[in-house]
DNA sequence: CGCCCATCCTACAACGTTGTAGACTCGCAG
DNA sequence: CTGCGAGTCTACAACGTTGTAGGATGGGCG
C-alpha cells in the first residue's frame, strides 16, 4: 500500500541505501542523485515506516505519561505542559491514566505495552514510599509529585514544604491566625498532603502560633467534591476559623463553594488561598489565592532528564531530584490589608 | 539486553515459533511444552517487542488524538472519556495539541510521525469546511466535533443546534425574554457557535420572540478570560437582558463572575446556562444550568468507528455521522419558579 | 605514471516478530 | 499392514529500515 524505500529506490533508479541516506542527511551524496531521490520520494508520497525503524533503531520518539486522571485540572494542564516540552525536544506523548490506584500504578511499571515507548513519566498517587523498589525497572523512568522519596529514579517535584509554608505565612502577614486545611491525608507523611501539612505547620510554628489538629480536615481525593464535604465537615464540627488553607485550587474552590453558601464572605469572614494555579481560579468568584508550583518548569525539566537517560548520556549517574521554584499569587480571596 | 524469542526458545528447547504460538494462543501445542514455555518466559522476563510485531502486522495497538489543548476543560475531559473507551477496547492513545492553529492542523494531517498510530480521532478548530478536501488521507480519520460536515470521513458530532435550542427553551420556560449568547463568532455558520447561535434563534422564533443581534457578544476563543471580556462589552453597551447562554461553559464562567462583580444577582437578575457540563459548574457559585453533550457517548463511539475503520470491517462504506444524545441540566444558575 | 584517498554508491545482514509450508508422530479406519 | 488425518512442532521467508563492509570512480600528489 504505502511506499517503501524499495520503491523509491526503483523509482529514482538507486539502491535503497541511497534512500536511506538522503532520507538521513548523509554527506557524501551528489547533489543530482539527492535530487532524483527527493523527487521520487514526493512523488510517490513515501514516509518512512516507523515500526520498521524503531525496530532498527530501538528507539519510538515516544514517551509515556502515566497520571492519575486527566479530568482533574491539575494533571490536565501538567500533561499540556508536558506535551509542549516534548514536541520542542521532538517526541510524542502516550497518555496512561492510573485512576490513582496502586495495583493500576505498578501493572504500568511491568506492563509490556509500555515497550511500544521508549521511556515513562510517572506521576503516581496510590503507591507509597514502601513500593519504591517497583521503581527499579529495566527503562528509563522519571517520577512526578511527591508520592515516594529517595527512590531508585530521576525524581522532578515541586517544594511542597516550602511553597505550603510559604501560603500559610501569606495568610498569617493577613492578620489570620486559625488556618483551617482542607485536603489532608490521614497518617500520610511523604505524599503532596503530608508534606503540604508539614509546611502549614512550619509556619505556624515560626509563628509561634499552636498547631489544632481540629482546624485539619482529612480526604480521599483532591476533587471538588471532597473540598465541599470537607468544608461542610468543619463547619458542622463548630471549630472557629478566619482562613482556609486547600491543599490544591479544585479542593479550595469546592470548599469556597460551600462557605459563601453558608454565609461566610470571603475574605473578610475567611481568607482563602489554594495550590497549583489553575485557570479557573482566575475567574471564580472571588478570584482565588493560590501557589503557582512552577509547572512549566516540572514539565520541561521532566522531559529533559527523561530525554537524557534514554540516550544514555547520564548513563549511571545516580538518581537525581530537581525542585521547582514556586510563586505565592495573591488574588482577591485573601486580598486583605496586609 | 532485554529477552527476545530467540532466548526463550533457547531455555525452553523449542524453536522460536514455537514460543510464538504459545504467546499468540495457538491452539495445538502439548501441555508440557505450553508449560515449559511459560517458564522460560517468566524466567527471563520476556515481553514481546512491539516495534517487531507492529511492522510485522502493520497495526500499532496506538491511536491518535488531535485536540486543541488540554488546558481546555472540555478536551481533558474528552480526553479523558477516550482514554477511557480506548483501554476498553485494548488500544492506546497519542495525544497531539494543536493550538486550534489551522496550520498545525494541516500538518497533523499530513506528518509522517502519525505513522506510528493506527489511526487518528482529529478535533479541528482552525479549519473550516473549505479544507474538507484535506481530510482525504491514507489512514483511517474519525472526525469529532462541529467545523466540517459533509466530509470525506466518518463524523463524530454532538446535537449541537438541537441541545442550543433546548438551552434556550430552559431559559425562555423561566419566563426570561431577552437573553444574551456569549461566545459566537463572527459570520460563522458550521462551527459549534454557528450551529449553538441557530438553535438559539429557533428557540427564539419558536417562541415568536424578535432576535436582537445586539444581544449576541462575539468572541475569538473559549477561554474563561473571553467569557469575561464578553459580558463586559455587553454590560457597557447598555443593552439589556435577563438571561444568558455561554456557549460552552467555561465562557458563562466567565462571564459569571463579571455579572456578579458587576452586581447583577443569578439567577434573579440574570438566568444563566453554559454547554458542556463541566465538573467545574458543579461547585461554582452559583452552580451552573449546563448542557450535557453526552461526552462518554461521544468517546465511545468515536473510538468504536475509529477501530471499525482500523479493522477495515467497514472497509469502503461511506463517510457516517453520529450524533450524541444531551440533556438540559438545571442547577442553580437558572433555578426560577417555571 | 602509479598510488592513495575522498567521494559516491551498493549488497548484504540484522533488528524481533509472525505467516506459510511442510516434517514427523501417532492412532485408527480400511 | 497401509494410508490418512489430526496433532505437534520446525525451518524459512518476510515486514521496512539502517549499520557494515566494500566496490567503483576520479583527482591530487609523489
């Protein structure tokens, strides 16, 4: 159906290898002979078989991008970030969702369909640090986020801690003192929500202000409708806040949803400030707060390290970790006479 | 480096067809040969190389997606939905961005590198139904969406004048007369907004009431940020309304926030209703009367027809059209006594 | 004039898989 | 006892590409 080298070859009167090397840029060709090829080849409409040489070559121009889910804004605009960064460095993307559960999670870590690319981006929510070791593949491997720590990976996160620490301390220079959280993971420690929690609580201890474990509220997902639940929980419970801190902007929008229903303004009743600059939050109303974790950065330093391993060029190197740098963005939520 | 055939034939004492039939179910093989096979396979960690076996049959397993942009919540979400049916049906996804650049466009559709997929599920936004002619390629298309009808392929498409004109019917069942469209672009006749702006006027004209072009805001793009630029323009123009339909919703997000900066109550003063049903207009405030396209519909199909087309099942049947069913949603931003 | 080297091109093998054709064994019907 | 078909397995070729080795031509230099 489709033409071949072989008929190109026949068709400009050369051997196939001809093909191949005009095809490949080689230097020693006459500039006639380029020419009859090249003709041959529009002419006949020939592109070149990639199965074929893939399994020359041993190399797709593929990489896969496995995220829990793409309807959740975050990873949605993570997977356009990285599709860019990809086609500047000249490669597709194939996209996996996990659905965030484990047993998806490490069934891509084994899967042969996987071979079909030539490296993974990784971006796992169900697996924890104890299954690191399913880290250890026989492919190039870049994780995302901030599920497991100290693997055997490139491993290219945002300063969670930091950046967390550094949204509380924006809503404490408000005047506000009880920070309630949204998006807590029970008992979890090395994961976006621990480390995120570990950050609200550094600012408050240079604060000097008590940690009240009742201002936390604790959730499965990061959607909508958990910050809602969430917020509704805390309301119920009686406790007494001036702010919300939402451990990303879906949870926080949510949550901001059911505050202005109850009758909270925002930011005078409740400061609110939210995590990983969606678009969204540029319009709600009110606008919201929010941490801009760098994801240009995530996206383009991803694929440049995956990039790397796959042509071998860090070789053994040891795994690295890269942090990028965040922003704290003060929209009207906690838009409040410093 | 990693196992092939020929080392699994090797442990097992077999010929390398003979591993391959076991891998490929062939139904006469001795039980203790199968098992042995099997065990060399798991020994060494065998899986079968994908470039090998797709040149060898021609078929990838892979297909394409060409959309405009994920950072769009309607084609993460769409996105998202196909992913989804895909996996349901043992295939892969490659997702390309086009911008919504007509030219980007063309070039997807011509680009060798799509040689890699069996096929390609194509989201146009830059080309109109002059470029028909450019759909007719050499691999199987399955178009979604609304810029060309009457194309050389098979056609995914949802009910756009019909659901427009049952937005607009909502709106007009609440009592509302003048009501306002966000996002139509000019002179358009076949895209989404042409098609959204005719079911609105023949809602209109079903219920006997005059079309005011000077209530229609036009736009270049979907964004939120247009939505909002829109309702400005309407809003200083003095023209007057008490009801508004965003042509999708991310528009009358939009466009929300700007009535209620601008104090106009929703839906009291104005009754509004988007088109897409994003998860978004759920936790919005106030939530969002929508249209739901029936994007899991849309997806499936699409996916079917695409592998149909693949498979050459349907081999030279004629270029189909398939039309998702909707629905009208209500939520609070049109909730008024009917 | 003879040699070497650079330039240009070709034949062949190989990547790992699967389709085709056929070899061999065995049990059973004729 | 022969012949045949079903069951089991193997050898070989082919998919389309690129790396390797090497052949042919011509120009420059000793």
């Amino acid at each position: 159906m489709a033409a071949t080298l072989k008929d190109v070859a026949l068709a400009a009167g050369v051997s196939i290898k001809t093909v191949s090397n005009v095809i490949n840029d080689y230097q020693h060709i006459r500039a006639d002979t380029k020419q009859r090829v090249m003709e041959a080849i529009s002419e006949l409409g020939y592109s070149p078989n990639l199965s074929a040489r893939s399994l020359r070559s041993g190399k797709t121009g593929v990489i896969g991008l496995a995220v829990p889910e793409l309807s959740l804004s975050y990873f949605a605009e993570l997977a356009d970030s990285i599709i860019k960064a990809a086609e500047r460095r000249g490669l597709k993307v194939l996209i996996e969702q996990t659905g965030g559960d484990r047993a998806h999670e490490l069934e891509i870590l084994s899967s042969p369909r996987l071979q079909m690319t030539d490296g993974l981006l990784f971006s796992p929510l169900g697996m924890s640090n104890e299954d690191a070791h399913h880290l250890n593949v026989n492919f190039p491997l870049v994780l995302l986020g901030e599920r497991i720590f100290g693997g055997p990976t490139d491993h290219v996160t945002m300063s969670n801690v930091e950046s967390a620490r550094a949204a509380t301390a924006h809503l404490l220079s408000k005047g506000r003192r009880r920070i309630a959280v949204v998006g807590g993971h029970e008992g979890e420690v090395i994961g976006s929500a621990g480390l995120r929690l570990r950050g609200y609580q550094q600012a408050l201890e240079d604060a000097g202000i008590p940690f009240d474990p009742k201002l936390v509220a604790y959730t499965t997902f990061w959607h909508r409708a958990n910050g809602a639940t969430s917020m509704r929980e805390l309301l119920e419970s009686g406790v007494e806040f001036d702010a919300m801190f939402g451990m990303n902007d879906t949870l926080a929008l949510g949550a901001m949803r059911v505050l202005q229903e109850a009758g909270r303004r925002i930011p005078d009743d409740v400061a609110v400030i939210g995590f990983d600059d969606l678009d969204e939050g540029r319009y709600s109303l009110p606008t919201l707060s929010t941490i801009d974790p760098g994801r240009d950065e995530i996206a383009d330093t991803a694929v440049r390290v995956l990039q790397e391993r796959i042509s071998g060029r860090e070789g053994g190197a040891p795994p690295r970790e890269f942090e990028a740098r965040f922003q704290v963005i003060e929209r009207e939520s906690s838009a409040l006479p410093g």
